[in-house]
C-alpha cells in the first residue's frame, strides 16, 4: 500500500483463503475458508508499524490482525489465536510472561537445491568445519553482517540477550528478552524477517529450516513460560516459600496433555522431524526435567522469582505466533482441569510410551485431526483449515522423489 493510501486510513483487505495457502502456493478446497472466500480486513497494530532501516528506499511494515469484516478476529488468523489465549488468562487475573531461542544457520547461496547448504568463506579463505560452537573466533567473516543486524535491530526496538555460536556449522542463536506473548511473537516474526533481508545485502543466506544439514544438530525454538498475577506481577509459579506451587504443576500437566496433540503446531514441516528423528538436544517427547535437556519440557535452573517452564519441541520453522498459542493454551487447560504432572525425570531415562509424540508430519496431522482438546481451545474451521493446508504440503514432498531413493534403492533387485 502506497503511504499516503495507509496514512489516509484506507483499509487494506484480503481473501480469507490466504490465511490457509499451504507453502507452495496453493489452497485447500475452498469449503476449509468458506465457499465464497470473502474478504478479510487487515488491521494494523499501532505498536507494530516499522520503517525498514535495510531497505536503501523508504519502506515500512506494518504487522497486522486479520479480522471479518464484521469486526471479530477471524478463527484463522494464528496472531488472532494467540490473543484469545492471552485473554483467557487475563479472565483469570495472570499474564503470561514468555522468551523465545532462536537458532539458524547462515550458509554462502546456494542456487541449486540438489546441492547441500555450504557455510560462507571465513576470512582466511576456508569454510568453516564446526570447530568454532560457542567460541568467540570472528574467522567466519560475519561480523559486518551481524554488525548490521544489531544496528537494524536497534532501530526496530527488538531487545536482544545473549547471543552466540550453536553447535552446527555456521549455526547461531539469539535470546530475546522476556515479556508479552504478543509481542514476542511479533518480535520473533520480525527479526526472522530482518535477518533474510540483512543477509541478502550481505551476499549470504539465511535458514530456518528445522534441520538443513545431515549429521548436524537442527534449530530449535525453544520457548519459555511463567505466568504472573496481573495486579501484582508476582510469579505464580512460586510461592512465598519459594517453593513450586500446584499451579506450576498443574501448568506442566496441561503441556504433557497437549504436547502430543500439538506436534503438528510446534513442528509444521516435512523437515521438522529430521530434528526430532536425530534429537542432539532436541527431545521428541512430553517429559519434563529440573534442568535436563533430554525432556521436552525443561524447568531451568533459577531463583523462585524467575522459575519457568521450557518448552523445547518448537523448531526454528514453527509459527512464533502459533507456537506461543499452543504451548499456552494447553498449559492453560492444565490450570484449568487442575492435571497432575507425571514424576520428573533426571539423567538418562527411557521415554514411556505415554509421553512419546508423533515422529512424522502424517502422524502429527493425524493426532490433531483427531484431537478433541484442539478443536475445544482452536475451534474446528481452525484445526481442519489446518490440517487440510499441511496436507497438501505432505503430498508435494511425497510427489518427489529423494536423491536418497535414487542413490540407495535404484540397484535392488
């Protein structure tokens, strides 16, 4: 929209089946949006409008709610969902307080798809080999491109954390500061949108793929949950003891209760689950642990003010928005139903059949499209919209066939 059409108040709509076009660009059959896929209104949040300090032109972004045009958020719009949840709490006097770990790969361009992803030339000419996880050598050459990333982060008011080199080669991550649910969904939708286009200046490429490289751990984002009072902001986690309270358990209970159904939320993709299948600290399961990176929900070690619950199944390619919403809602329906978590577990452990989750993007579609408990905190036109635009995901990657298949199988008799 041009800006003097946005300044004007002019209002911007859209086809409701845009909330549903799967990653090829195509749509489901039109009864999963509405038969006449009428228009939405694209409302734009008065917090969340950006000038983008990469572009050499002068161009903003506004992040935006998709709602009817009646007025009432539409059931498909993921940022929608995630401030119906907030407002649930709210009905109860808490605020969720969240965080969100963002890790990703920078890799040289890569023009042929055929081809895995290579890291960028390091300073000294070579690619880097995986030597460098959590050290502070600058070999790798990126420091103009990160330079420039603080600076447009800067400029955005996206607070940052700690930052540093991950495990995989050529793989970083960034901690961003705890605070509203909302608005660190929109803070995670907007720094991965800033670092592809900085790196685009840079000659580089950026990937959040769940795992873009074989025999290399995958990228996660973990997300981290307190609730607070909302009078008060006091954590509700912990008593005046210090110790845990049962809303803390019962908050564990609700995520050990969704996580399975939720898998499809937290992890979308085809790809997703080569992270899970070849965990490297990425936990398929519904466990839960005082500061064991083998469950999936991880309490980290902290002071009473600061307990939190961690929830480590989201990979890098989940929705912040959607991701944000499942984790609280189910924590949520915890508090709700006073569920009782299983024992924790400590050192290495065999994950019961009970907390194991899907494995796959057909059996996590599966499990959701049968979950009661999705369509009870999501609603149904939600929950089938979405599981009918994966699915058609799923049979374009089973459309193609692997080089795997050609190199392996070809020569069977």
């Amino acid at each position: 929209m041009t800006a003097e059409g946005f300044l004007e108040g002019r209002r911007l709509q859209m086809a409701r089946g845009v909330l549903l076009q799967c990653i090829m660009g195509g749509y489901p059959p039109a009864r999963f949006y509405g038969s006449d896929d009428g228009d939405l209104a694209l409302n734009a949040d008065p917090q969340q409008i950006h000038r983008l300090p990469w572009s050499s032109q002068p161009r903003a972004l506004a992040i935006c709610d998709a709602d009817e045009l009646s007025g009432e958020s539409s059931r498909l719009s993921t940022r929608g969902q995630l401030k119906e949840v907030i407002a649930r709490y709210a009905a109860r006097g808490l605020a969720p307080v969240v965080a969100t770990e963002l890790e990703f790969f920078v890799f040289a361009p890569n023009t042929d798809p055929t081809q895995a992803f290579q890291p960028p030339l390091g300073l000294d000419g070579r690619r880097e080999d995986g030597h460098s996880a959590f050290s502070v050598s600058s070999n790798n050459g990126l420091r103009p491109f990160f330079s420039e990333v603080y600076a447009c982060m800067a400029a955005l008011g996206l607070p940052r954390d700690t930052f540093m080199h991950e495990m995989g080669v050529s793989q970083f991550e960034i901690n961003l500061l705890h605070g509203d649910p909302l608005l660190l969904a929109d803070q995670t939708f907007l720094f991965k949108h800033l670092l592809k286009e900085v790196a685009l200046k840079h000659g580089l490429t950026v990937v959040c793929m769940a795992k873009p490289l074989a025999h290399t751990p995958g990228s996660s984002m973990h997300i981290h949950q307190s609730l607070v009072e909302s009078a008060s902001g006091r954590n509700v986690f912990s008593d005046e003891a210090g110790e845990p309270t049962a809303m803390f358990r019962h908050f564990i209970g609700g995520l050990q209760a969704g996580m399975a159904d939720f898998t499809a939320l937290f992890a979308p993709n085809v790809n997703s689950y080569q992270r899970l299948y070849h965990p490297y600290a990425s936990p398929n399961n519904a466990c839960w642990s005082h500061d064991n990176r083998a469950a999936g929900l991880r309490i980290p070690a902290s002071s009473p003010v600061a307990r939190r619950v961690e929830n480590r199944l989201p990979g890098a390619d989940a929705n912040p928005y959607l991701a944000i919403a499942a984790s609280l809602a189910a924590g949520l329906h915890g508090i709700e139903n006073e569920l009782e978590p299983t024992p924790a577990i400590q050192g290495e452990f065999a994950v019961p059949d009970s907390l194991s989750l899907p494995c796959t993007l057909h059996a996590a579609l599966e499990r959701l499209k049968r979950s009661q408990l999705a369509k009870e905190l999501f609603g149904n036109e939600f929950v089938e919209g979405y599981v009918a635009s994966k699915t058609m995901e799923l049979t374009s990657f089973f459309d193609e066939i692997t080089p795997w298949e050609r190199r392996v199988l070809a020569a069977q008799a």
